[in-house]
C-alpha cells in the first residue's frame, strides 16, 4: 500500500508501503480521456456524470493529481477516497472539493454499492482568468479541508445544488457566446456561496462530534503545556493541534470560528495565557523562566502578548497576588 505526501513527485516512497507512482492530469480533455468519457464540450469546463466514469486497471496503485478544480456530489460510491491517512467511505450523498496540485488515492472497495450517482464539476483556472472570482475561489476554505471532513448535505440542500449544476449544464451545452463564460461563472459562484453555508450548518447541527473535538483539543493543549512539550519544542502551532486531532488545519480553524467565535490560534494563546498566570501566581519563577517553558524564544514576545490579553505585564500580574 502507498503512502500519500501532499508534494508533487514523480514516485512516492516510504519504508514498509511500497512504491506508488503519481499521475498528474494536466487538462480536463485528458481526465475525459483517462475516464472514457467523450470529448468535453468546452476544454476548461465540464461536468460529468458520475455513473458514467470508467476507472484506469490501476487506479488503486497510484495517487492523482489534477491542474483543475473539482467539485463533486456523489451517492453510492463503490470506492474510497484517502488523504494520508484519512479515508472516508462515501456510502451517502456527499460533496467534496479539490483544487489544483492536491494529491490523493482512491480505493476500490468490493464490498460498497454498486450503484453510482452524482456529478463532478471540473473547472480549469484557466476558465476564470481575468474574472473576481480567480482570486476569491482560494478563499473558500473548504478547498483545504481533508476527504474525510465532506459534506453532508440533506435532500433539501442536495436538490439546490443540483439545481444549480443543471443550470450550468444547461448554459454549457447552449450556443456559446460572449454573455455564457459570466453567467457560468455566477452559477459557480452560486453554487460555492450555497456549500459555504451547508458547511457552516454541518458545523451547527453536528454538535456532538464537533464539541468533541473541542473537548479533546482543550485535553491536547493541556498536556502539551503540562508535559515541558513547549519548552522542547516552542510555541504549539495550527498545524500540530489539528494533526493531533485528525483533522486539516483549516477545517479546524473554521469549525472554531462558527461554535465559539474564535480562531484555532486565538485558542492557543487563550490556554498559553492560563498557564502563564497559574506560573505566575503559584511559582517563584522569573517571568523570562515562564516565557521558555510557554515555549517562547523571546521573553518580549511573551510579555507584549501577556499584556495585550490581560491587560498587564506579567509582572503587575504577579503583584495583585501580593
């Protein structure tokens, strides 16, 4: 079995998971090609049946990598999808995005539904040159977030955004002109603004797994603190609190900001500002002591942020214990 790093590489290799080679698809007539689909209507937009898509023999032996976006609804898939080492089964209606240069895997699965439905929208970024939403495509976070934090759309959610897919389609297959590259764009926005908030409902109505993962976080910043990680290792980052949770940073990021109105980092400097003031009221070390064992590589840096949450230096603190 081959091991995912998200880089763009020739061959992949880690001891004990074998050799696995990538395989970059470079335009959206090549992915048709690969796929057995007819010649796309236009090179730098498509959607595609899902029930329709032939897979490669090897398609399990290899990791993927498009120079397009694609977005996807899909019900009954009889394969799974795997980030590293987060797979998901999309055994129900579900949506998942990918942007250009992210590589992934995908998995024959014999024992999941044989029945296919859904639709893959694929779009170039070619196709919004010189249009707002080139640079505001990036800022939809979910593009970052990992297979296994998809979609889940309800019937209600799901019939929209087929709506908006036949729209397009609709638009695709007409007689192009110099009105349809906008009103397809628009559509596509649409349909990005409607996943935006599915997603922000999902983090609302999926209250239980998600306030376990604020439960498990809280646990996770505590021991890095109690346990001298900071001193050894600094500061704790995004990246490390979401990697030890099994979630993408962003993911993350966005989670928090829905339930609790503040951001993963904005966490971490809230726990760090605890410990700092139980050190500082229990202990008779020097603040520049506190400062490296917070993991700070500076002791300015821990003052100016003890007094910009608190309201006082660290040690103003110390002497309202006196």
């Amino acid at each position: 079995m081959c091991a995912i790093i998200i880089v763009t590489l020739k061959w992949l290799y880690l001891p004990g998971h074998g050799k696995c080679k990538t395989h970059r698809i470079k335009t959206i007539s090549e992915f048709h090609q690969l796929r057995g689909l007819s010649t796309p209507g236009h090179p730098l937009i498509s959607i595609v049946d899902y029930a329709a898509i032939k897979r490669p023999p090897d398609i399990s032996e290899t990791n993927w990598v498009f120079d397009f976006y694609s977005i996807s609804l899909k019900r009954g898939l009889d394969v799974k999808l795997k980030y590293g080492q987060q797979q998901y089964d999309f055994d129900e209606g579900v949506m998942f995005f990918i942007s250009p240069n992210q590589v992934f895997r995908i998995e024959t699965d014999p024992d999941a539904p044989t029945e296919r439905s859904g639709w893959m929208l694929l779009i170039h970024p070619d196709f919004l040159w010189n249009t707002p939403l080139a640079k505001k495509i990036r800022q939809y976070e979910y593009f970052d977030y990992a297979v296994n934090e998809a979609l889940f759309l309800s019937d209600k959610e799901e019939a929209i955004l087929n709506n908006i897919i036949q729209a397009i389609r609709q638009e695709y297959h007409s007689n192009i002109d110099k009105f349809s590259q906008q009103i397809i764009i628009s559509q596509i926005e649409t349909l990005l603004n409607y996943s935006e908030r599915f997603y922000h409902r999902q983090f609302l109505t999926r209250k239980i797994s998600n306030h376990k993962i604020l439960d498990r976080m809280e646990v996770v910043l505590a021991d890095y603190f109690n346990n001298e990680e900071a001193l050894k290792n600094g500061l704790p980052t995004v990246q490390y609190l979401a990697k030890a949770l099994n979630v993408s940073a962003k993911y993350l990021s966005s989670l928090l900001k829905v339930l609790t109105g503040q951001t993963a980092q904005q966490h971490i400097h809230e726990q760090l500002i605890e410990k700092a003031k139980e050190k500082l009221s229990t202990t008779d070390l020097s603040v520049n002591e506190i400062a490296y064992e917070l993991g700070f590589e500076h002791p300015q840096s821990f003052t100016k942020l003890f007094k910009t949450k608190t309201k006082l230096s660290p040690l103003a603190f110390r002497k309202s214990f006196n």
